[in-house]
C-alpha cells in the first residue's frame, strides 16, 4: 500500500508513517548480509529529473539489492569492497557493461573474479551504431531528395524474430536501397549469435571472424564497434564460462522506476535506499510484523 493509503486507513499523519516504514526498514536492512554471493551485477540508475544517479550491485542469484551508493564510477564502490573483503566473500564473476568506472574497480578489488561484459549492453551499443548510421544515410538521402529511411529506425533496431509481419516489406526496402545499412544491419544480427556459440573455442573465433568481416566492411559505425570488442574480448567470452549477464538489474530497474513514480520520487535520500534494498520482497508486509 501506498504511505497516503495507510495514513488514511489508520487516521495518522504521512509524515508519521513514513518514520513507521523507515524505522521498520531500518531495523531490518541495518546489515546487508554477503553469506553465499557469488555473481554480481553492477550497474547505474538515473533517479529524479535532477541527473541525479546511484549506482548498484545486486547478487544475481537472489535478486537483492546488495548496495546502493550516489553517484557513478569507481568511487561509489568503494565502501562496497571494504564490505567484501571484511565478509571475506568470494566473489566467481561481475557483470558490467564496457565502462571502464566499473571494470576497473573490479579488477583492482576482485582480481579472482571474472569479469563478464554484459551482452545486452553489446547488443544496445550495436543498435547505436546502426542508428548513428542510418542519420547520416538519412542526411544525404534527404538532400537528394529521397525518403527510404523515413520511419524505419525501429525497424532496424528490433531483431529480426519482432519485426511484424506487415512491416517486413519496408525493413526489405530500406535495407535493398541502402547498401551500407544493410551490411551493418546483417552485421548486427549475426553478432547476436555470439553468445549461442556450442565451445569456447566456437565462440572466440566467431568474435575474431566478425571483427575482421566488420572491419572490412569499410562502414565507419561498424569499425568502431569491432574494434571496441576486440579491446574487451576476454570480457565478452567470460560469458561462456559464466553465463550471466545484467538483464536481471534492468527488471530491478523497472521496478525502481514504477516505484519512484508511485512517490512521485523521494525527497529522503535515507528512505529511499532502504526502499531499495527491500525492493526483492514479493510479499507485502506491515512495519513491525
């Protein structure tokens, strides 16, 4: 329930519920307990319309918020690995994206664990690249006059599989009439086969293939992008070895957002992170019970 509907269900003031709620958080997320945790994803949030973030590291096995810090970069962790390292947990694998803020602390601080660059992430930089493309073949085609690309972008950017049945006709068309798109696009979507490759030896030479098919393309977007994974290769095929990524944080995130928007956001920096840190629980629960 919503802080208003239990102020109005018990005839107290919000002000002194929310200290109910916030005291009952409190007393029960005083200590983040690391027992067990093994893998971990580290990301950022934007929260607020004030650019403010927070950064946070969730145990990807149980779904808990493990952390919550302001800000972004190396320095928002660093309490978290003094945690780490008085619980004395072993930590096997982080998952990040290619940032160099989070892989670099992670290194510093976990040089046992693997660090596996998150592939959704990968995914989403490629779509940026195609993106950043078809704006510039936009550009020149609207200064000759032509309109291919006009209501396509989403169309590039789905995988295949989504694309609707009504619209593979236009997706066909752009790509005939725009070489450059269509390599980069086909591209694209054979890099999403990365990740299904049957051996780890599979698996890096597919990446060292593509690399190499990309680079050749002569497509400037597609370069940049293959000689990013190229310099975060070890990164990328960590992933067979240990399979996880951070599409779990972005469901917390989801939650974090409907969460904040119900509050219409949290002007208690304190509340707020124990908010989060109980955001895990699938049950409602009174204060105090």
């Amino acid at each position: 329930m919503a802080l208003s509907d239990i102020a109005a269900l018990t005839h107290l003031s919000w002000d002194t519920v929310k200290e109910i709620v916030k005291a009952d958080l409190g007393r029960r997320y005083a200590h983040i307990s690391l027992e067990g945790v093994r893998r971990i994803a580290i990301d950022e949030i934007h929260v607020g319309k004030k650019g403010r973030f927070l950064t946070l590291v969730i145990d990807l096995e149980s779904g808990r918020i493990l952390w919550v810090a302001k800000g972004r970069g190396k320095e928002a962790l660093s309490k978290f690995w003094r945690r780490v390292r008085r619980a004395k947990t072993r930590i096997e694998a982080v998952a990040c994206d290619m940032s160099a803020a989070y892989w670099s602390a992670v290194l510093e601080n976990l040089p046992q664990a693997a660090i596996v660059f998150d592939h959704f992430h990968i995914v989403k930089l490629a779509n940026e690249k195609i993106d950043d493309l078809r704006r510039a073949l936009q550009r020149e085609a609207d200064t000759l006059g032509y309109r291919t690309l006009k209501g396509q972008r989403y169309l590039l950017l789905m995988g295949a599989e989504n694309v609707p049945p009504e619209r593979l006709g236009d997706l066909k068309r752009a790509l005939r009439f725009n070489e450059p798109l269509s390599c980069a696009y086909y591209l694209k979507e054979e890099l999403r086969l990365l990740w299904s490759q049957p051996t780890f030896e599979a698996m890096r030479a597919f990446l060292e293939n593509w690399c190499q098919r990309a680079l050749d393309s002569g497509i400037r977007q597609m370069q940049s992008l293959a000689q990013t994974l190229r310099a975060h290769a070890t990164g990328i095929l960590n992933y067979f070895h240990h399979p996880i990524s951070s599409g779990r944080m972005e469901g917390i995130n989801n939650k974090i957002g409907a969460m904040t928007r119900a509050a219409y956001g949290y002007r208690d920096e304190e509340f707020l992170f124990l908010k989060l840190y109980s955001l895990h629980e699938s049950s409602l629960r009174f204060p105090g019970v």
